[in-house]
C-alpha cells in the first residue's frame, strides 16, 4: 500500500497531474467518462466519473435498484507550492537566470530552499479549432532556491522572514540559457513553443517518498496533504459496487489550498450539478433528489495534525492524535470543521464496523486553526459530514511526515462506507 501510496504521488507533481493519475485508475476499474458538455445516459449498476478544468474529478457508483440516498466522500487535488508567473525569466548582473513565482497557499517557506525542484503543470494549445490541454511535467532537476549563507547573514539561526518576491524565487539557467523557458516547457509538452497559448505552471519537489524509522513505521513524501487522502477515496471508490440502496460518490475538489472558491473547487457546483445531472438522467424530479440528499451522508477528508514530538504543548490538552493511532476525527466549535454529534457516531460506527482504529482532533482553544472542504461544501449540498483524515507532521513543509499504517486503515474505512 506504501508503495502504491509514493507512486501516485510521484505520478502527481500537480492537481491536473493527480486528477489524470485518478482518471487512469478509474478507467482501468471499468468507470466511464461522462462530460459537462454532453448528454448524460446513466443507468442502475453504471460507473462513472467526470472532469472539471483538469484538476478536479468526481466518480460515482450507482446502485441496481431504488437510490436511497448518497454515500459521498471528498479530498482535495492541491498542494501548497509556487505558481509560475507570466514572462517568468529574470536576468541577474547578466549572469543568472532565475523564474518570477509567487505563492500558491500557505507553505513553510524555508522548506522549499536548498532543494532539488522542477516544473509541472498544463498548457493550452489550439487544435482544429478547439482549446486543447497538455499535460507538462519536466522531468529532470531543473532548479533550486538557494539560501543566503550564513556567512552573509549571522542573525540566520536566530529566525529569518523571507520575503516571496526576493528570497524565494528559483535559480534555473546561466546566461547563455537565457531564453529557453518556454522551449524547455514546449518539449517537455510535446508541442512547439508557438503553439502554447496559455499555461498553468507550479514547481515541485523531486524527492521521492521514502520509508523511515526504526521499524520502517513513518513516511516522509511531498503533498501528503491531501494527496494521501485522494489516493485513500480512489482505492474506496474502485471497490465500491452497485449493490446496496446507495449511490456513491467520491469527488477530489481543485483549490482548497487558497479558499476553494473557483469554478472546479469545494466553493463551486461541481458535486451539486453532479447531483442534478444524476436526477435528470433518471427522469426524476427535484422533490425526489432533496429527498436523497436529506438521507445522504459525505466524508471530508483532509489531513490532520499530529502531536509534534518536539513541541506536544502545541496540540490540545485532550485531543491528541499520534501518527499511526488511526483515523482522526476533527472538531471545531465555530464548525471550521463540520463534525457534530451525528456525524462523529456514523464516523464511530464505520470504524468499528472497518475494525480499524480512530481519534479525536480539536485545535487547542487559543490557536487558531485551518479550515478545509467539509463546511463549504455542505453550503451548496446540505447533508450530515464528518471531516476526518491522517495524523501528520509538518503539513505545509515542501516535504511531510506521516505514518505508514495509517493509510490502510483509511483506505479500509472507505471501502466499507462505500460498499455501504
């Protein structure tokens, strides 16, 4: 499951990148595409899944019979890290090539110094008369972005802020390279430069997943938030069959790093026009799917933090998850997670039922926390949702630390959800 878990993220150096790994993994399990712009023919036992903007992806299961209701799961296809901007390059003392980025979400900066990086993301080309999307991933190390020696700055270990517009921008040619962005991007495309018309480009971190710990039991890989969990909801998903009184739905949203308002995140119709597609290509009418809905029930999954081995007074006196202690729970008074008595003893009960173990999270009362897609989703689509996900370490670093059991008994949980 480890290796599995390093190879879609490996496989996904961005969200259109995670949503095209999804894409393949349904395809291979017998699901079939449906698209916006088309008609849509479902029917009793049918598969299916459908693609918003590349970087948001929804696949749904159908029962033989009667729908009952729903039995819904969602995670998010992005990561935190640095978009590319226009004209990227910039010349230093006519020496250096560097790249003009800016900040994608909330990341540890300093995380991302020092460290092997590339480039990956789409661009947009013409072809006989329509809007194509090509996936770009530049395989190779192609920059870095160096630190100041400490030599130059001895006030380094004493705390450093670094500034996104000077501190953090990548180191990617000599001036003799200057120039060749676009053509490195176009080859790595398989198009020729003239022909990209626009382009939705990030860095990455090259380093791989790796085992560690005296017993192999922790793991360290980039974008385990939250790609650990749509891995996690794909594996639930292909298992799920069209047995049952439920529908099942498990949607990875694009953009819950920087709010989720966009047309294919969490904020957008997506999962409700899923929803109303569904009814129309049944024959039903509205009454009958408010109806579904009300009996409905979603899981939200995103990462969870873990009780930091070097400062536990960070984590709430109470609730404290541990790395490898299970699924967790999370909680919030203001409802920044949606979890409330019901939801949290259908989540209780699934865990039992999955044999897996589960624990509670809650932000301690004078830190403020994050907020992820549970409350906003239920905004356009109002059903009973729990949010959980997987303890973790360092969530926003370039490069994250979480358990290596943790991940089956997620996938484990959703599997017996969907076969619900």
């Amino acid at each position: 499951m480890i290796e599995q878990l390093f190879g879609f993220i490996e496989q996904s150096p961005t969200g259109f990148h995670a949503v095209d790994t999804i894409r393949r993994k349904l395809e291979k399990a017998g699901f079939t595409q449906l698209h916006e712009t088309d008609e849509w023919s479902v029917s009793g036992g049918g598969k299916y899944f459908v693609i918003r903007n590349g970087s948001s992806i929804a696949a749904f299961v159908l029962p033989a019979g009667e729908i009952e209701g729903f039995h819904m799961a969602a995670a998010h296809s992005d990561s935190p890290s640095f978009k590319i901007k226009e004209k990227p390059e910039m010349t230093v003392d006519e020496k250096y090539v560097k790249l003009n980025c800016e900040k994608y979400g909330g990341m540890i900066l300093s995380t991302w110094l020092d460290r092997p990086l590339s480039v990956a993301g789409r661009v947009i080309i013409k072809e006989k008369g329509k809007f194509v999307s090509k996936l770009v991933n530049v395989d190779k190390d192609l920059l870095v972005i160096p630190n100041v020696a400490v030599h130059m700055n001895r006030d380094m270990n004493k705390g450093v802020e670094y500034n996104p517009q000077t501190d953090m921008l990548p180191l990617y040619a000599g001036i003799e390279n200057k120039g060749s962005f676009t053509e490195e991007i176009a080859r790595a495309a398989g198009v020729e430069k003239e022909e990209i018309l626009g382009s939705d480009l990030f860095l990455y971190v090259r380093e791989k997943g790796k085992r560690f710990g005296a017993g192999g039991e922790f793991i360290c890989a980039p974008r385990l938030d939250d790609l650990e969990c749509a891995f996690a909801l794909t594996e639930g998903i292909v298992c799920a069959e069209g047995s049952g009184n439920y529908g099942k739905i498990a949607v990875v949203f694009d953009n819950e790093e920087v709010g989720s308002a966009t047309k294919q995140g969490a904020d957008s119709t997506f999962l409700s026009d899923i929803l109303l597609r569904i009814r129309e290509a049944l024959g039903k009418t509205d009454s009958w799917l408010c109806q579904r809905i009300a009996r409905s029930f979603m899981i939200s999954a995103d990462n969870a933090h873990a009780v930091h081995p070097n400062h536990p007074e960070k984590a709430d006196p109470t609730n404290r998850p541990y790395i490898n202690g299970g699924i967790v729970i999370k909680y919030h008074g203001s409802q920044r997670y949606t979890t409330d008595g019901i939801s949290s003893a259908v989540m209780e009960d699934l865990c039992m039922e999955a044999n897996v173990p589960c624990q509670t999270y809650a932000n301690r009362s004078d830190i403020a926390g994050g907020s992820t897609l549970g409350n906003i989703s239920t905004a356009h689509v109002s059903v009973d949702t729990v949010d959980v996900g997987l303890a973790q370490l360092a969530m926003h670093s370039a490069y994250e630390t979480a358990g290596a059991e943790d991940i089956a008994y997620l996938v484990k949980m959703l599997e017996v959800f969907f076969k619900r």
